[in-house]
C-alpha cells in the first residue's frame, strides 16, 4: 500500500469509527493535510457509515479537486481556514455531535467533569449557527480556535485538531463522553469539575500517544 493509499485508508477508518460511535452522522468530515500544503478529505455525498478509499478526494485550499471522483464537502473552508491559521495541526474533525451541542443550544459551557475531557478545557465557543462554508466564516472559526486543540459551535456542532488523524479523532470522543457526562450528571444536580491541579495532572498523565492509540484501537476493532 503506498503512502497516499494508507493516508486514505486512515481517513476512512476515522470517519467510519466516528459514525459508528455515533459522533457523525450523514453529514460531518474529516480531513489530513499533506506535505505539500494540499488536504484528503472524504467527498460531501458520501455515505460515512460505508466509506471507502474511493470517497475521499485530494483538494487545494481553494477547494479545487486534485485526485478522487467527487466533490469535497461545502465546508472544506472550516478545514481550510484552520490549516492556515495553524502550522501545527495536521488533521481536523468536525461533526455535530448531540451532547455536546445540547450544551451550546443553551449557553451551558463545557466544564472538566471527566479525565479525558479535561484535556481539552478551556473549549472556546463560535457564537454563530452558521455554516463554515465561506473564507470569512472559515477565519472567524480559526480565530475562535486560536491555539487550542477543540471549540463548539453554538447549535452547530463541534471542531477537534491534532498533529496526527488519530489525535483529533480521539479528542473528538473524548469531548463527546465529556459533555455526555456532565449533561447527565446536570439532571442529577452540580457536577463536580476538576480543578486546576487536577486539570495538571490529567495533562500530564493522559496527553500521550500510547493511550490516544489504545482509544484508537478500541474503536477500529468495532469495525471488525
């Protein structure tokens, strides 16, 4: 398998894990950047539950079709706009998951109720519904994101990043059963959140790529 053919393939895995955990559904993408300043995001009519390597196409920044047999999605500007405000990032998830979005359909922030939810708190806040379908929406979502690996959108959904596909992916669960979590324990009472040396301290024991691949590999063996 070449090297284009395995970025593929990792792509699909991710969509299809993320879909399967219920994180995106019809809609939602995901995309990698290359080394030469292009990105492989699955195309906008695809099917996510049955994705394969002949969904995902090869786009410029601009959205101009480089390989593949379909369009890219029409919010390939969000992916765009982060890539360029972020040298760093090197894959982005976006979807609309449920909890988390509940969250911001009424002003409620995201608050650190679970270790690894912690490791994206402070989770900035897009306050528009709207599509990121445009260059002016794309930079006011990167501006929102600033240096953090996450951020919501009120009623919209949600944006993860990371250095590697499999790091945005799993900040993406994490994120999810977070907001899961303290969703649930709201109709209980007051959640209890971390505090700052509690914060330190998932960071430091829980930001590591040997456990990112173990939530990885939990997930892609549900795919049989």
């Amino acid at each position: 398998m070449t090297q284009s053919e395995e970025t593929k393939q990792q792509l699909v895995d991710c969509i299809r894990m993320l879909e399967r955990a219920d994180i995106i559904d019809y809609n939602g993408h995901a995309s990698i950047r290359t080394d030469d300043g292009h990105l492989y995001i699955n195309i906008g009519s695809c099917q996510r539950s049955s994705l394969t390597t002949a969904d995902i196409c090869k786009i410029d920044m601009e959205g101009h079709v480089i390989e593949g047999n379909g369009k890219p999605p029409l919010e390939f500007h969000l992916h765009a706009g982060i890539y360029r405000a972020r040298p760093d990032v090197k894959a982005v998830v976006h979807a609309h998951p449920k909890w988390s979005t509940f969250l911001t359909m009424v002003g409620q922030a995201y608050l650190p109720v679970y270790a690894q939810g912690s490791l994206i708190y402070p989770v900035p806040l897009l306050d528009s519904p709207n599509s990121i379908n445009n260059k002016v929406m794309a930079d006011r979502l990167a501006a929102t994101l600033g240096d953090r690996p996450a951020a919501m959108m009120k009623s919209h959904g949600a944006v993860t990043v990371g250095k590697t596909m499999l790091e945005a992916f799993v900040l993406a669960n994490y994120m999810e059963e977070n907001a899961y979590r303290q969703y649930m324990a709201m109709q209980i009472g007051k959640p209890y959140v971390y505090n700052e040396t509690e914060l330190a301290m998932c960071r430091e024991k829980l930001w590591s790529e040997s456990l990112f691949q173990r939530a990885w590999d939990h997930f892609k063996a549900k795919l049989g």
